[in-house]
C-alpha cells in the first residue's frame, strides 16, 4: 500500500456583520501544487463558515491523506481535538443541550475518519501568510453573497 500524501491546509471563515452575509475558503498544498477553494452563503456565522472550510477542504480530497492543518478559529480547533469525543458520546448534544451546528461537526465528523490529521492552532492577524490568504479570500468570498 502506498504512503498517504502529505496535504497543509489552511481554512479560515468570515462574517460582516455577525451573524449576517459569510463566506469561507481554503488552501490546499499538495506535491508542489496548490488549490483555494471558497464559497459563501447569504445569512450564516462565523462559526458556521469556519467550520464550512475545514469540511469543504477535507472533502475536496480524493484519498486518504497525511494532513497538516491549520486554523485560526479557537472553535474549531477545540470542537476537534477536545469536545467531540464527548458530543459523540452524547449522541451530539452539549452537557447543557443542544449543539449548535451540528450539521456541519458531523459533517466534519465523516470526513476525518480516513485521513491523518494533525491540528494546528495559529493567531489570526499575526503574519502568518497562509493565513493572511485565507482570511483575505473568505473575505473577498462575502461580496459574493
């Protein structure tokens, strides 16, 4: 069986106002080629849009991967790598209820099955340039909607 292909991934989410008009994007980096992705919707958060481009990213791979991703949304990264063993466990809801976008953490849920994924959490606004690009494609994704 081959090695996985190794895959960076940076996703970012955006919203103007919060709630109101969002989009999201991505970047994937993969065997010297790159690939952005985005999108919008007209009336969403920012927390959904964050999570809209970890999925999108994901699922726009065709094989299991070796997967570094990174992102600048606290929510997200500590839905993955803290909270969602206990949201399974508690047929996705919180201790205290329901869980808000649900949808799109099972979503997410599915989709990290058959890859490697190392989470990174890096600061927003802070230089990174990947990040930066992300960000300034999510928000360009908005004046779509």
């Amino acid at each position: 069986m081959p090695d996985k292909q190794i895959v960076t991934i940076y996703t970012d989410g955006a919203c103007s106002p919060n709630p109101g008009p969002g989009g999201w994007a991505a970047l994937l980096r993969f065997g010297g080629q790159e690939k952005e992705l985005s999108g919008c919707e007209p009336e969403t958060t920012n927390n959904r849009m964050e999570l809209t481009a970890a999925v999108k990213a994901l699922q726009a791979l065709k094989r299991p991967c070796k997967v570094n991703f990174y992102t600048d949304s606290e929510y997200l990264k500590r839905g993955i790598t803290e909270w969602l063993p206990g949201w399974r466990a508690r047929n996705w809801k919180r201790k205290g209820g329901a869980l808000a976008n649900v949808d799109l953490w099972q979503a997410l849920d599915a989709t990290l099955r058959s890859h490697e994924i190392n989470w990174h959490w890096v600061r927003g606004h802070a230089g990174n340039r990947d990040n930066q690009r992300v960000d300034r494609l999510a928000r360009e994704a908005i004046c779509r909607s």
